[in-house]
C-alpha cells in the first residue's frame, strides 16, 4: 500500500480537485466500485467544502465512564494527540467516530494545529464542536454535524492509521479522499491516477455537452451523446490540444 | 383530472408565488386536506426556495445489478430522458425517489435542459448530485440532500405522468406543487384557485395582524382577531379597495 | 427555585454571552453534569444563533381531531398564547414538541409578539413555520426544522412552566439556556453563576493556548497546557488585571 | 371528564375486550378521530396481550446527573411510586417516556405491586426491564422494547394523572386504553360507550362476512356487504335475537 | 416476462421451498445481483415463514383525505380489492406501502379471500392489521409490523401488476419471492430455474460439511472445503446418486 | 488486562449466570458506570438469551466491491476464519458490525464451529443469517436482527482481539459479557468479581422484597425497604445462612 500511496503525485491532487465526487462517483462506478460515498456526512461550510489528499485514519469507540476522565484526556500519549501530531503536509484526516453525533470529536484547538502541522481536511462521521470557530479556522471540514459536548462524553480514541468505516464507507490509510458541496467520496489508492484522468476527460466532455443542452439541444442525442456529437467533440478536442 | 388543471391560470399562479406554504396549509387544514407538506424536503438553497406550478411526476424504484447499468443508461427511451423532454413552460418536475438519499436523482446537465424547457422547480425525496453545480443553473430545487453517486447506483426510472409519493405525500398529475423555505407543500388540483385566493385574503389580515403586533397589541384580541380589530380591518381593506 | 433564578444577574447572562457552548459543556461535564446538551436542535440561522437566559416551558403533546380544530384555537386561554403574554423581558421561551418535526410550533406572528415581550430566544426540539419570516424578526431561534403546517396539525398545547424535555434534555423553568451555532445547552440553575465564572476563565486560556498553537506549537506540552505553559500564562494574566 | 368516566361500565370494558383494536380503529376514523393508535409500542407478550381499561397516566422527562441519584430514589414521594399507589381496580397505567428505550420504566418489583393493585395493564413507549419476570407476573404489558439501565439512568418521573403523550398519542386521563396483538388504540371518554356498541356491531356483521367468504364467496359483492347480502345478515341477526 | 414467467415450474418451487434466503442471496451475490433482499420485512409468525411463488404486485401512495374515505372505500373497481380477486393459485401478493407502518395494508377478512384464492403469502414493507386473525387463517405473512388503523388512514391503492419497491427492493411482476425466517428474497424472473439448482447444490455441500463440523473439524479445509473434502463429498455424492 | 480476565472464576460465571441484567446495571450505575448496555441487540431466541463470559472480540468495517468478493472468501488467514479458530472454552464472540443489518454477520455452519469450540454466545450488533438454523444449534445468540445476504455484501473482517464497538458500548477484550431476555450488558474486566457478588446480595435482598409485595405491602416501606424490613431481611438471612 506505501508503493500505492507513493503514486498519488501533486498533479493527482491538482486534478482531482478540479473534478466534482459526482464524477468520481461514476468513474468508480465503471469499474465496479460502488461503496464509496460517505452517508450523513456534509461539509461545514459549502463554500469551503473542496479538498483532496490521502486519508490518515484516527479510530474511536464509545467512551465509559471509568476511563474517560477529563483528567485522563491530558495524557500526552492520547492517541488522538499523537494521531494529529503525526500528520503530514497534504493529509485528510479522517476520525470514524461510528455515526454518534452526541458529542465533538475535535473542536477548534485542534483543529488549529491540524491545519498548522498542513492537513489539507478534516473528515469525520461524527459532529465537531464549536462550529464556528472551526469554520473560522478556514480548514475544510466535513461532519454528521455539531455537537457542544466534549469528545469524552461519547468517544474515546482508541488507534490509528488502520482501516476504519467512516458515513458507512471503509477508509484505507493512503485511499485517497476528495470532497465537495456533495459530501466526501474515498478512492481506492490503487485507483487514484486512472480515476483523476478519467474523471478530468468526463467532465471535459460534460462540459461540452452542458454548453450544447444550454444552447437548446435536447437530452435525445446529446446525453448520452450520439457518435455525431461525439465526434464534434473530439475534433474541437483535438483542435484544442 | 385535464379540465381542473387546465384551469390553473397564469393569475392564480402568480398569486400562489406571493404566499407562504404555512398560509397554503392553513387553506388546506380548514378543509380538512392534512397530508400534503411533504416531510424532509428542503429548498436546496433557501434564497431561490420559491416556486409554484403543476406537477409532472417522475417514478424511481430501486436499482438491480441485472438491469441497472451504465450501458443502459444511454437508452433514449430511457423514462427519465423522456419525461424531461416532455415538461412544458411553467412545469414542476416531481421524482418519487422513496426517501432514498444514497445516490442523486439527477445532476446539473439534466438540471440544465429542465430549466431550458421551461420547467420552474425541481422537488424530490432523494438527493441531487453535484449539487453546487444545480444551484449555479438558478433552478429551484428541493430535495432529501446531496449525494455524488449516479442514479443507477439506487434508482431505476420506472414510469412519468402517473400518481406518485414524495416525502410522504400523494402527487397526482396536474395537482400544483408549490415552494418556499419551509418546504414544498400539494394543492390539490380542484382546489388550487379556492386556495390561492383565500391564502391571499389570508396573508392580507395577516400582514395586517403583525403590523399591530409589532406596534405592542397583545395577542389577545389581535391573534386571532376581536370583532373589534376585524371591524377596522374590513374598513381599512374598503379604503383601499 | 425562585431565589437561584434571581442570581442569574444581568452580568453572568452577559458572561454567558461571550463563551461557547463547547465551553460551557466541558464545564458541566467536570461536575458530572452532562445530560444538558439538545440532540437535532440547531439554529434557523446561524449568523443570528447566540442567545443566553432563564428558560419559560411551554408543553405540547399530540393533537387529536376531537380537540384541535380551528375554531378552538381562538380561545383567548389558549396555553400558547397565555404563555406567550407572561414572557418577561430576557426569558427564552422553550417549547417541548417531542421532536415532531411535521408541523410548525409557532410562525412569524407569534415571534413578533415574543420579540416585542422582550423574549431573546425561542427554542423547540419541533419545526417552526414559515421560516423566512421568523429569521427575518432577528429573534435568535433554535428548532429541529421547518414546516408549514400549523401546529394543531399535530400539537395541542397543555400547560406552561413546569419541566419539560426538549432535545433530549430536562428544562427546568429558571434554569438558564445558552445558544450558538453548535446549538442549546442547559445550565441547571443552581450553576449559573460558577459555570459562567469558570467558562470565561478556561476560554481565556484556551485563546492563550489558540496563539501558541497557532504560531507552531506543539499539542504536546500546549494542550492541555504544561506546568510551564500555565505559568506562562498566569503570569502573562497577571500583568494585564 | 370526571361524570364521563364514570360511564366506563364493566359491561363497556367487557364488550372492549372483545373487539379487535383494528375495528376500534376503524369506528373511530368513521367519526373522524384518527390520531389514536401508538406507534412503536407493542405487546411483551404477544399470547397476554389484550386489556381494556381507563387510562392513568405517568410522566418522565430526562433524567439530569445531579437531580437523579440512586439515592433521591428512595424518596417515598417519588411521583413513580405515589403514581403506582394510586390505582385503583381496573386501572390501566400508562408511562409517556418520550419514545426512549435506553432504559427501563420500571421492573418487575413495580409491576408485581401494580398487579397486586388490581391495575390491568402498563403501557409505555419507553422500554422495561427484567422483561421476562415481568412477563411471569401475568400482567399484560405494551412497550417499546427491554433494556436493563435502571429508570434514572434517562428518566426522571415529574408528575401524575395530568395529559401525556404515548407513542404519538395524547392520553388524557379517563381515556380507555384498549390492547391487542395489534399494539395499544386510546378511546377518548366521552366516545367509549359508542365506540365498544358500534366495534360490537361491526365484528358480529364482519364474522359473517368472513364465514361467506371462507366458504368461496367473492369479494366484490361480500366485502363490503350487497344489499343483498345485508338484508341475508339482518335476517339470520333477528332469528337469533 | 409471461415467458419467463411460465418456466417457473412446480418442480421449481418444490426446489425453493427446500433451500434458505441465505442460499439464494449467495447464489445472486455469485453472479453479481445484490439488491434482493427486503429490509424491514419479516415473518409475522416464524413459525409459518416459508413461502415460494411468483410475484403479483400492488402498490400504494399517500392517502389524502379528499380522496381516502370510508365510503369509497366501497367501490368494486377499488384497486386493492381487484388486485386480489385476479390473483391466481401459488401466487405471492407483494403490496409497496413505502415502509409505512402507521395503517395496516390489510386485515383478516381480505387474507381470508386471498387464502381461498389459493395465494400462497402476502409480503409487504407495511404493517398488517388484526395480526392475531391474519396469523389464525395459516398464510405465510411477512411484513414490516402490525397496525390496528384501517388502510385509508395513511394508504390509497392505486394500481397493480407493475413493477413496484418493497423493503428497498425492485420487484417486477413475475419475479420469483421466496421466504423464510430470515425474510423475503426476490430472485429475478430470468433466473429462477438457475438459482434454484445451484441453490439446491450449494445446500447439499453445505450440509457435508456441517456435518464434519459438528463433528470436530476445523474451518480451514472444511469451509471453505479443501479439495481433499470436496473430492471426498464428490465420491460420497456419486455413491448416493 | 491479562491479570483481571484470569480472575475471572467458573465461581463467578456461575453467579452471573443466576442473575439479571438489569441487576447488574443498577450495580455498575452506582459505581458511576453507565455506557454498558447495548441498544439494537437482543436474543434471537428468547427461551434461550442468558449466558456469561469473557468478551473475544472482531471487528468489521465496511466492504467494498474490489476486496470483498466471494473468491477472497475462502483465504484461510480470513480475519472470521481466525477468531473462530482461536476461542476458547467459556468465550463469548462479539462482532463489532457498525449496527449495519443489510446482511448476515455469520450463518450457521460458522456458528456449529463456535459451539464446538466450547464459546458460550454470540452477540453482535449486525444480523445473523439463516436464523432458524442458527437457533437450532442452541447457542445463545444476540443480534441485531436477521438477514439473508452474506457478510461480504457489506462487510469485511478486519482484525479480532482488539477493543472494539457493539450496540454503542466500548467491549475490551476480556470484559465480561452477560445476556438474557433483556439483551447483553458489559462488565468491565476489572470488576467483574464485585458486581457478581453486589448483584447476586441485591437480587436476595429484591425476591424478599418482591415476595412481601406480591403478599400485599405497599411500596411505600417495601421498595425501597424501610430500615424495619430491612431488618427483619437481615435477621432471616441470618437464619438462613
């Protein structure tokens, strides 16, 4: 899987966050690949919603009482402490938090040092708390929703960088994540570069097409196009390269 | 069912632009009409939530493997091409989608050939994709959410201009659907120009009640109003006849 | 009762009006309170979602056609109204609607009258109905949703000010309520005072702790704080009293 | 309601208990009255299921960590244990627990003593716990399922015999409850002697039209009955009267 | 279809009623069709589960109460009733009721009718009414729950022999549903007589191996089997034959 | 953790075989310790839900479409295969299966394995397939329902022995897990003696109790027992001992 990860180039990331997760969705689609987009979760912020970079994963299972102490979170081997510290420049950070939105799994400190330490995104089927600060903070953030409640009061972090499910969807660390006004599809790292390419070609050829239905072309031959427009199409394409 | 519809006038549609659902439901309820504000419908951006028009019904069942693929998608007489190019000027696209909200319904190149029809909202229960894209046609949409995976993933266009449910509610063709931020809200047909005008009349007493209220009157006498307050009401109303 | 609720001066509101409900949480979760935060209770709009003060109940329970028809719901001892017209200067009135979100619990003609009462905030775990309208009275208001229903669609008002739920929560009558764009959290009365006190002291910190982190440091060491860190700090603090 | 109730005869709850609470359902939205039966509330016991009798009714709000301690509830003024200890004979107790089934209402202790009382059913669509011993009490119990927590672990019993909600139910006290497999219908008082006469009536012509129908008698013709058919009825009814 | 349809022989259904929705859903799985198994749904008895046949379908929207009332409930052209009268022996009646569980789709009375007809079960994602009766007159029932309230209270039948959703399912007339104690599973028209025969095999290794489990063997090398025990189950196989 | 779990007596297994669930909760209550009954989990078989034992855990996460295929199935090192393979005598398997019920955990020749291997129960949040079959090997099983399609549908098996989630409680591996009609209670490792003991003294202390109430006492003195019952408790215990 490093080798996998190793793969995904700055011109991956670069493409990928011009193409939209419904895109993505069909390309991955075509290739059998369905059980990719997150459920319940949305971004904080839509005109921020944008991202991409592979997935670090951070695990938390339901607190109880005895241990998860106000106390015991000061613990500076807290695996959500060490899971922060350890992001490099370019990650996602993604927390399944199980779908419980009682509680925030992270609030605005942390998520200060997230994007100092140069996360590009936080992902998490959870809720965070103190919304608006975190928005504030400029980081994408896609969430269950918000929640006031310190993070102890339902979770505790258990491990990290190991695969987890996350709005339904099993996250890989190094599987690449990408977000936008829709919510946040997971592309498997193997899959990355063919994806971004594909995706870009689709929408090349879908803007094309939007063009010609804005200008009065009916459904019936354009979408799908017929091979007429097709070939219209890739002689303007080539036209262009 | 054609001779009621057919008597949704260009009038009595621009009055229902000028009144709220909540209004429309009241008309409603004091006829003993309940069930027709469809539940976990939303206007998709809330400054372009407003609309109002007959209903066309589109009907989705759930997506087999066996049926259900991208190859099939490019049939012309595919159920949902042909409902979108059969839409008039003034039609509101209504998609019974079962509440199903893991794939869209649609996205923003059929988004742009319904407003290129005419068509003036697009309501369902499940989710659109690429939803930043639909908002940026300036169609109004209200919809169970956003999803990025294609319609095939859980949908199926079975059948159009037939009896539908979305969002709990029965919509039969020609009965007129209309919009605001609150949700989307079903006149029946027969009963569309009785309760555009009582919900105008509504909304006159009403924007008349507020004004009094704003000015300090209690809500005893004035909501619902004394004989009194309805008396100037009325000669207020006489003035300005 | 009474006596707690008159200790909540004007100063410790003011207070509460500066912190966040994040904050105030962890310092209920310290004394082992932690039952006081709303589940799917948000505000209609979140740029208008800051509110603090002592909490008037007002109970719903189902409607049924027998009783709640039109016509009765002008009668002037109508719990609604009447709780409506005690509303005291600064009160949040709170409306336990058991979560039904399938009519509205009030519109805009109530919340103009609320507004003027001097009331600060309207808060329910139901929908409120017509919701433009509301956002446009400036009366911070936290809800489950809209819809335009009218509430004897499915609520008949019972009585007020006695202890209600409201999200998940009890609301005791006095006990303080504070809202941000996270949403609603209760202060059980006897509280107020410490909770607000000890929540401008641990935010006053945490900005401290915010900057450092923010200029490169490290959770560890920072988050929580060090010995040296807090020294730091209390120094710092120190100087500026 | 009082003078209502007392027209609760035996007579009435026998006729009561001898009728579906699908034909009660049915005289009922006849007159109009169609918000009665709970949702999400069914039998323990689906072979004990079936009870008729006045409505008592108990109501929880959440429970708070420093209001409810294993302690307080020892308080012989707990509204639970004073509610319990005010039934009378043929009493029907009913727990409005807001629908959560994190815990239990009450155990097998309580209903031994509500049995004792000679109360002749406990509906709640909260939870119970030790649901097999109370099963072996004997006592017919409608709930929303089992779960071990103790009461205060999210309830706390507020007050008594005041209107509640059960399953989406109002409940009014003196309101019959009537149970089956079905789950639990609710009569409003001052209908009871109607309804049981009318349900009476209905199932005597219902099991003739089954008999018919039993025998190879089709549907159209027979359900609902010809003319023909009804004079049949209404002959064979006088010969047996 | 009708073609298809008419090569599901007696044989068969013999077959399908011998293997389990566990077997089946496997061999669907195998060759890629995996939306086929009904959520939601289950055997009103699991006792009396077990059930094969082709589909006949009938599908409900919304009921509305201009249109849903007692009287009209009366008309012989009244799809629900005609659906039934047009069912043939060892036919299965599916009723898409949307998963709403708040009315039952039907009582006794009609299951008496259906039963006589010589349908072999009735399978919908709505509630049943008068379940105690429907479970007395022995015809395998699988349904979302049970409801006392009269079909018209939330249902309005509105035509049959169409593809319809049940339990998130497509279902087209002539399918194949096939239950047990785990629910209903639909297998596609085309593939009944493959599914069954491979089902049929699938079951018999199964049962080998079970048996070497229960007698002590480990799961590797028995399940899946190695080639050393399937050669073995093969010469046993052949023996038998 | 080692140590604790090696203190986990036949002795004490016995004990907690003879009592409640809901007993044990109101022990761990008062020590402070509430998140440990599962919600969505109950006993597939309700004559036959009680067991006790070490918790041995598995984890799930999502499936998807390029890993999970029936092929990858029969890999011997399968993370199911494993688990199975490493209980011991006493265990009780417990599969964290995101409360995800669209298929089947396990089925019944996996659950013929566990029950050779000497393992007590199975308690999953996700749902079992072929469930009357499972029920006939008699071991107690706890699920979250049932469901035909197999685990790869939506699942895939990632690790075991690790702590994990199940019906919203935290399970590390060696608590002690213990069932009955109620569904399933965890008991942290540390303190599985004390509450065996704590619980079995409450439930001799509640059937001196229960036996006092079924004669006729009131609650009031009974329950909770007043220092004179109490008393007399304590003298006949004496007696007895």
């Amino acid at each position: 899987m490093p080798d996998q990860a190793s793969a995904v180039t700055p011109d991956i990331i670069s493409t990928l966050l011009q193409v939209s997760t419904a895109t993505i969705a069909t390309q991955l689609h075509r290739r059998g690949i369905r059980a990719v987009f997150m459920v319940g979760v949305g971004p904080l912020d839509r005109s921020n919603a944008r991202f991409a970079g592979p997935a670090r994963t951070l695990r938390y299972i339901p607190a109880r009482e005895d241990l998860d102490t106000p106390e015991g979170y000061g613990d500076p081997l807290h695996p959500q402490r060490v899971a922060i510290e350890c992001l490099s420049r370019g990650d996602v950070l993604v927390i399944d938090a199980r779908g419980d939105r009682s509680s925030g799994v992270l609030g605005s400190i942390l998520t200060t040092r997230i994007r100092v330490r140069g996360a590009v995104a936080v992902v998490t089927d959870g809720a965070v708390r103190d919304a608006g600060a975190i928005r504030a903070t400029g980081l994408p953030t896609h969430a269950g929703g918000a929640a006031a409640p310190l993070s102890i009061h339902s979770h505790h972090a258990i491990d990290f960088d190991i695969p987890v499910a996350c709005g339904g969807v099993a996250v890989y660390p190094g599987d690449v994540l990408v977000g936008d006004e829709d919510g946040v599809i997971c592309i498997p790292a193997g899959l990355v570069g063919e994806i971004a390419a594909a995706a870009y070609e689709q929408e090349s050829l879908e803007s094309f097409i939007t063009t010609s239905i804005a200008e009065g072309a009916s459904l019936i031959g354009s979408y799908p196009p017929s091979p007429e427009l097709r070939a219209i199409y890739e002689a303007q394409r080539a036209r262009e390269a």
